[in-house]
C-alpha cells in the first residue's frame, strides 16, 4: 500500500473545498513555509455540483452587504459573519477575475460568469488553487478516516493509496444531486469522531401539491402507502452509519420527482407566474410569506418563491405538521378593489350581445380569460368547481393548495441541517472538538435561500478554513507523518 503525506488535506473538491486549497495555499506562500496542501475529490473531475448551478448558468454569488446578505442565511447567520467578512462577495468577484474569469451582475445582486458558463466558475476555481501551490486529485473516494495519538489523521481511499496530514479539512457538501459526488460522507466522518450531526431535510426544491402527481400505482406496489425513497446512504467500506438523525432520510413526505402528473398536474405543470404572493401555512397558523415569481414544474411548486418557502415547509412535513399554502393571483390589489372590478367586467362581458345566447359557464370562462393566464384556467376551474362571478375575486386571492410532500435530494438545490454549529468555532471553522479538524460549505449546518447565497457561503466558509488549518499548522508538525512523498 503507498503511503503519501500533506501538511493539509481536503476532502472534497467543490466550492468550499477548491477555496479551502486556494486559502491554505496562498497562506503557506505568505509565510514564506513550504507547506504542502492536497484535495481528494472521488469524481473524475472537481466541481461537479457547481456545473448544474443555476442550470448551468451558475449564479455563484450575491453582491448584497452583510445587514441584507445575512437575512438569507438559515439557521444562524451570524456564525457566517467572520467567513464573509474575510471574503466578501465583492472579493470573491475580484479573485475569480485574477484567476482569469470575468463576471456580470444581473438583477437581485446576483453574480453570474461573463460568459454564462458554470464550467468557467469550475475552471478559474481549479485554475486559483492549483497555481497558490495546491494539487487537486480526482477519482479519489475516501472511505476511511483515522485520528492517530499524535493528533494527525490518516486516510484510505478507495483505489488503496493511504494519506496521512497534520490538519483535515471536510469540505464533502451535503446530500443533493448524489450524482455529482454528494452522498453525505462528511457527515458520518463528523459523527464518528464526536460531533453532533442537526437532523438533514432538502431545501430549495420543489414542494408537491396533494394530488399533483399520480401515485396511483406506487400506491398499488406498497399497499396503499405511499413509497417515500430516497435518503440514507448505504453502509459500505468502513464508512459508519449514520444514525440517530429526525430527516428526510426517514422517509417521510419525500415524493420522487419521477412519480408521473396527474390531470392536475399536467394541467398546472409549465406555468409561470409573476408578482404572486404565497402564504405557508403551518398547522393552520400563518409561517411565511413571500411575494414575485412562481413556476409550477414537473416538481410542483418551485421558482424563486416557491424555494423560498420551502426550506420551512420541507421541515415542517418531516417534523409531522400539516401544510398548506395559499397563492394569491392578485396581491397589489385590495380585495375590495378586485371584486368591484370583476363585477365590472362581468357586466361587461353580460352585456356583449355576442354572449347573448351563451351558458353561464361559457360567460364565465370569458371572464376567467381577462383576469387570468389562458393556460391556467383549467387547472384554477378544477381546484375551485364552484367558482362564480360573485366568489371569484376572493378565490383569486386565496387559491389553496395541501401540501403532500417534497421532492428529496434527488433535485434539490441544498442540504439543510448538518454539522453542528455549536461545536464548531466561526472566526476559524476549526473543531472545538477535535484539534486540527476543519468543516466548511454544505457539510455545515448552514444554508441560504436561491441566488447566489449559498455558493458565496461555501466560498467564504472554504477560504477561511484553508487560510486558518495553514496559519495555525506549526513548521514542526508540517509533514510529521514521514510518508514516502
């Protein structure tokens, strides 16, 4: 077995993990130190998660202040507050432009590559590290993690090479999209060596109206029940299981983006919706409250506000509570105001001798076309069967949805929950557990809403992680494991 040492390792060579490398790097060449800073990546390149962002535009960070940046973080934003000061957005925009790659701001702060290409957020990252002094290897899956009495760790990956260092870094994401390297590694690698692990659900996904989708046969293959996958790695190689952990992983409410539409679906699914308002509910009791833009997919509920809401409706299904939201269609209008202007328009469309000889129902569906998309009456008629003329505007301002469930980790954007924050120290992401032991991005129980958030949040967790595991790493310990390279 070939043995190889680093004064740093990184596992996980996504965006948290190339700027762990880059800060480390870079820090060991202010000092003037020789030190030596590895990434172990397990898929055939870095990165893999940051090339699906923003559907490969990849909207990589959010040019807002702290006072407005911070009110998009979850569940403690102030942990994040060192992390971002140390690297702010702007900075992370004048880094990525020394590694080569410009960028644009669009609307809502948010930052995206000039060219609109996620490869060249991957590339310029990949390109910062490897040039401070970092060497990024992939293909290299971990499966086991050892603390010697000296304090170093030694790791065996997959393949039968062994690594040993003096300070480890778990940069390993969190549990979305697990084809792209994210299987919840980091978080049994936590729990073994002490650390609390906050129970996981997926955020930034879409949340499933009930009877959206046709379980109808899932129904049949388990006996009325509807088959929530999805979740809990399995044990395999040395990794210990994950355990005693309330989360998605159970199964409760996830519903797989797969299960086909229902009638319903089909005819909600493919519309967008601007300047909406939605309001959760949460065991009857008012949660939330969002207002702009609304997508109803093969999912369900998702753009920019149905994510928003659904990092609290996700929690609130996995924790037993029931769901609904409301959307209202016409939230800058009084319903006063709507209901004297649809009665205007009814008797104007009464009154059209076109629509002398027509059925009521037929008036109606011509008054439904003035106050709504054409694609969405079918779906807004089926919800609401007995909508009239009198009822409309109060149904158009309170069109309700149940919630059945979720779409899992399959296609959500983020893992909320993770390592425990309180075990953790913010000014330098090192474990106040176990000495010489880093977390930064997704692993941490740390996330934020859509929009260039939580990538800015992984970026300046990694950076001061590397920065401090390469500050505080004594030019005694540097390579104290005596490896062959």
């Amino acid at each position: 077995m070939t043995n190889y040492s680093a004064d740093i390792i990184i596992i996980g060579g996504g965006a948290a993990g190339l700027m762990a490398a880059a800060g480390a790097a870079e820090t060991f060449a202010r000092k003037g130190a020789e030190g030596k800073v590895m990434v172990l990546e397990k898929m055939p390149r870095p990165g893999r998660k940051i090339m699906i962002t923003g559907k490969g535009r990849c909207n990589f960070t959010n040019l807002k202040a702290w006072n407005e940046f911070s009110e998009h973080v979850h569940p403690k934003p102030g942990f994040l507050k060192p992390s971002f000061y140390n690297l702010t957005s702007e900075r992370m925009l004048d880094f990525l432009q020394e590694a080569g790659m410009e960028s644009v701001v669009e609307r809502g702060d948010r930052a995206f590559p000039a060219s609109h290409l996620a490869s060249d957020v991957v590339d310029a990252l990949v390109r910062a590290a490897e040039q401070a002094g970092a060497e990024v290897l992939c293909n290299k899956e971990v499966k086991e993690i050892f603390r010697q009495d000296d304090g170093s760790f030694h790791i065996k990956c997959a393949d039968g090479v062994s690594y040993a260092c003096s300070k480890l870094i778990i940069c390993t994401g969190g549990l979305s999209y697990p084809k792209t390297g994210s299987t919840g590694d980091g978080y049994a690698w936590a729990e073994q060596m002490g650390h609390s692990v906050r129970p996981l659900f997926p955020s930034l996904t879409a949340v499933v109206p009930r009877g959206y989708k046709d379980l109808s046969t899932t129904l049949e293959m388990t006996g009325g029940k509807p088959e929530m996958t999805g979740g809990k790695p399995e044990k395999t190689g040395g990794k210990p299981e994950m355990t005693g952990r309330k989360s998605e992983m159970t199964g409760k409410g996830h519903i797989h983006r797969s299960e086909p539409l229902s009638e319903l679906g089909q005819m909600l699914c493919g519309n967008q919706l601007k300047n909406v308002a939605l309001t959760v509910f949460i065991d009857g009791n008012e949660a939330q409250y969002e207002f702009g833009d609304l997508d109803f997919t093969d999912g369900g509920i998702e753009g920019p506000i149905g994510f928003k809401v659904s990092r609290k409706c996700v929690n609130a299904i996995v924790n037993g509570s029931k769901v609904h939201v409301v959307m209202d269609m016409k939230p800058a209008v009084e319903i006063e105001d709507l209901t004297v202007r649809i009665s205007t328009l009814w008797n104007e469309v009464s009154k059209d001798k076109r629509n002398a000889q027509k059925l009521y129902k037929d008036r109606f569906k011509i008054l439904l076309t003035k106050v709504l998309p054409m694609s969405l009456i079918p779906a807004f008629v089926r919800c609401n069967p007995n909508a009239d003329h009198k009822t409309l505007a109060k149904l158009l301002k309170n069109w309700k949805f149940e919630i059945a469930g979720y779409v899992g980790y399959e296609r959500c954007v983020i893992t909320a929950g993770g390592v425990s924050l309180d075990e953790i120290t913010p000014k330098t992401l090192e474990s106040k557990l176990v000495p010489g032991l880093y977390f930064a991005g997704e692993v941490l129980d740390l996330d934020a809403d859509t929009g260039g958030y939580n990538l800015q949040t992984a970026f300046s967790t990694g950076y001061l992680a590397g920065i401090n595991a390469a500050r505080f790493l004594d030019k005694l310990e540097m390579t104290v494991c005596g490896c062959s390279k």
